[in-house]
C-alpha cells in the first residue's frame, strides 16, 4: 500500500511547474477520499481555482489545480497534475502518473490527459534554457 500524501501547506517548483496529467476526479471528491484541506482562489484571466500541494512517498511534489472556467468551458473533468518541469522532462509522464494512482487511491482510468512526446521536448526545453540563464552557467 502507497504511503498517504501529506498535504503541504506552499512549494516553489525549482524549475517552474509543468502539468504532466489531468484528473477525471473533482477536487471536493479527493479532498473528502484524502481528508485535503483545498485552497481556493482567483487565477488571473481564468477565474476560481481549487487545489492544493502534496507531498508523494518518494518526495515528489505535486500541485492538483482545478479550475472552474476549464470545466465549464472546456470539458475538464478534475483537476490538473502540476510537477516540477525538470521532473517530467527527466522521468517522462508514465513514472509520474503511476506514482499518483497509487498515492492518492485512484482507478487507472481516472486519470483522463497524459503528457504527450511534444509536452515533455517541450518542457526539456524550458529546463536547457532556465540552466543556460542561471549564473556561472
């Protein structure tokens, strides 16, 4: 059995973070199956968020973020799996959704997106160009 998330209260993402998964769960419903407390905001240009930052058994970070305009505009069914851009870009997606089905007791088929090949090239891109900024790089 996956070891219980532990709900972090704010992360800064090294490398900024990058979605690597959608949900096809509301966040009231894995806040009740988790025992979560959800923050709630405003997103600038989107409206009302949800979520909140876990921390998984091998240490990774996630941000679930769900927002209101995605689910009524565009056909989102829960919310989104933010991780650390290094991390997908070095692990891929498949390492990365395994790991929250089982932390967070979820059916296989309750994860809906999965990053795609050009997602990750892409986000392998934002991490060569953030080290190629970082001083003494």
């Amino acid at each position: 059995m996956a070891e219980r998330p532990v709900q972090i209260a704010e992360h800064t993402f090294p490398h900024d973070r990058w979605s690597a998964l959608a949900l096809g769960v509301r966040m009231e419903a894995l806040a009740e199956r988790l025992g979560l407390e959800v923050d709630v905001w405003e997103e600038d240009g989107l409206g009302e968020a949800k979520g909140c930052f876990l921390q998984l058994g091998t240490g990774r970070v996630i941000l679930l973020r769900e927002l209101a305009h995605a689910i009524e505009h565009f056909g989102e069914t829960g919310p989104t799996v933010f991780v650390d851009t290094a991390d997908l870009a070095l692990n891929g997606p498949e390492p990365i959704r395994n790991e929250v089905v089982e932390a967070l007791g979820l059916a296989p088929d309750e994860v809906v997106r999965l990053a795609g090949v050009e997602h990750v090239a892409d986000a392998a891109k934002f991490v060569a160009n953030f080290a190629s900024r970082k001083p003494g790089a």
